[in-house]
C-alpha cells in the first residue's frame, strides 16, 4: 500500500513550517510542495519541509488524500477552480488563511460533491522580522491553538480528520463558525496591521519624519510591525473582510476619542487608570496564553486513532459518494 499523500500549496513560512512539523512527526506520509516561487520551492526541499515539489500545481495535488493551501486568501478561489476538476475522491482540502466565511462558500461553490472541505487558521506567535520559508519551524504550532470552521453539512470523518491533522502539527483544534470567527479575527489580528499602516502612514508622511526618524526606537519598531513581507495578504484581508475590519477601526476610533479628551482634560487619575487597566489586561492575557488556560473553551472533537487510516478510510467515502 502507498503511502497517503499530502499536498501543500504555498512554501511560504506556515506552509514550510506544516511541512516540518509533518516530518518531525515521523508519520509515514509522502509530502509534496508546490509554490510559484521556485527558490521558495527548492529551500522548502532543501530543509527538508517537503519530499519533492512540484511546479505544476494540478500535478501536485493530484492523486493527494490532504490538500493544505497555505497561500493569502485573494488567491484561494482561482486555486480552488484551478484543482477541482482533478482531485481524488475523498480527497480532504484544509487552508490557513485568517478570514473563513467567504473561503468556505468558494469551496462549497467550485469543489466536486465527494471532494472534502474545512477551513483553518492556526494562530502562531512572533515570527521574527525575516518570514518566509527560510524563518519556517517545525515546532512552531507546538501547543498553538489551531482554529477549524467546519460547515454544518461538512462530513463528520472530515472533520475529525481535520482534527487530528491538527493534532499531529502538535496544535490544539478550536471549533468556531466561520462567520464569528471573521468577526473576532478583525479585532485581533487585522486591525493590528490596520494600526500599524497608520501610524507609519501618519508619521512618514509627516514633515518632521526626517528629525523623528532619528528618535524612533523600540516602541514605534513594534508599533509598525507588519508579520507578512507580502503586502496583498493585507490588502487583500481588508477586501474580503471590510466590513468587520471597518466596525473595528469605528470601535478603536471611539476609543481613541475618549482618550484624546482625557488627555486635554489633563485628568492624570483618569489616565494613570486607563494605562493600569490596559497593562493589567495585557499581561492577563499573556499569562493565559502561555498556560493554555482559557475559561469557557468548547469541547474539541476526538480523534479517530489512525490519521493515515482515516485519509485512505476518507478516500473509500468520497467513492461511496461518487457512486451515489
């Protein structure tokens, strides 16, 4: 018997990591990567992030039991259209980017009936400055929380499959719809980079930039951050994601609002509470995180047992249904 085989598409940083973190797992699977970018590609194989790549991408994903499209989210609907026609029965896709609703139409509108689908989003640390495959890690979704948004008419197997894919990252899976998970990913992760566009925007453009430049140290370093060298992967999150993104930027701007009149109130009680409070929550949250302690999480959806079992065991449904 072959052994099953796991397609990723996109060699970038989350991509190359899966790849290592799969191999790491020492799970008898062949890996194949494909990525536009051929240096991408060729370094991805050189770390050992992918058994071999494939530039063609029908050729990569064809005949695979898991496909992983680790790519930005403006270019997951063409892919989709590009590879359907040509995947294995019971094949199971599964992609990283941080916005699902609209993923999850594409793919209940353009993917063949017995071909499987549930979104994913694992939620990582601090990358560093420099991204791409070379920044990749295999431990990098070690104790990650990993989100899955599994449509309600997704097939069961697929999803504990998913499930368990996510377990042998050696992340932890967290069920969420994909409409509330768009909605709380804009405050969290978009309108961050939303900030940090502004607050460069705001001071580059300024006509002191020239003397400011010169005093800007750690603090504006790590307020400007931008985590991904691509800069469609944030163009597009705001295309695709706009209207939960802009709710946030209205909510930030009250805010802001109330802080700029208790700044010309001079009210240093008021604003000694507000930066206590901010910090308080802040270190709060870090401190959940680094526990894994958080209060209210739901149920996570069990394994199976065999990861390679269930990928053939997927495969013999998408028959069934084939044939139906």
């Amino acid at each position: 018997m072959s052994k099953p085989r796991i397609a990723i598409v996109g060699l970038g940083f989350i991509g190359g990591s899966i790849g290592l973190a799969l191999h790491q797992a020492e799970a008898e699977l062949e890996v194949v990567g494909h990525d536009r970018e051929r240096t991408a590609a060729n370094q991805a194989r050189k770390i050992g992030a992918v058994d071999k790549t494939d530039w063609n991408l029908i050729s990569a994903c064809e005949g695979a039991d898991l496909i992983v499209m680790a790519i930005p989210v403006g270019g997951i609907k063409d892919t989709l259209a590009a590879i359907g026609p040509y995947l294995k029965p019971g094949c199971l896709i599964t992609d990283t980017a941080s916005i699902k609703s609209p993923v999850v139409e594409w793919a209940a509108e353009i993917l063949p009936k017995e071909v499987h689908f549930v979104g994913g989003d694992p939620i990582v640390g601090d990358v560093g400055t420099s991204g791409g495959i070379d920044a990749a890690r295999a431990d990098l979704f070690s104790g990650a929380i990993y989100c899955l948004t599994p449509t309600a008419g997704a097939a069961p197997d697929a999803v504990r499959l998913a499930s368990d894919f996510v377990y042998l990252l050696g992340a932890k899976p967290y069920f969420l719809d994909p409409v509330e998970h768009d909605g709380l990913m804009a405050g969290v992760d978009h309108l961050p980079f939303v900030l940090s566009a502004a607050l460069m925007g705001v001071t580059a453009e300024s006509l002191s930039w020239r003397e400011m430049r010169r005093l800007a140290g750690g603090a504006f370093e790590n307020a400007t951050r931008f985590v991904s060298a691509d800069s469609t992967t944030y163009r597009d999150a705001c295309l695709v994601n706009g209207e939960n993104i802009v709710r946030w930027i209205d909510a930030c701007s009250g805010k802001l609002g109330e802080l700029k009149e208790t700044i010309l109130a001079g009210d240093a009680e008021e604003l000694g509470q507000l930066f206590e409070e901010a910090m308080i929550a802040r270190q709060k949250w870090l401190k959940a995180r680094e526990q894994g302690d958080w209060e209210g999480q739901p149920p996570e959806i069990p394994g199976m047992g065999s990861f390679m079992g269930q990928l053939f065991g997927l495969g013999r449904l998408g028959k069934r249904r084939e044939q139906d």
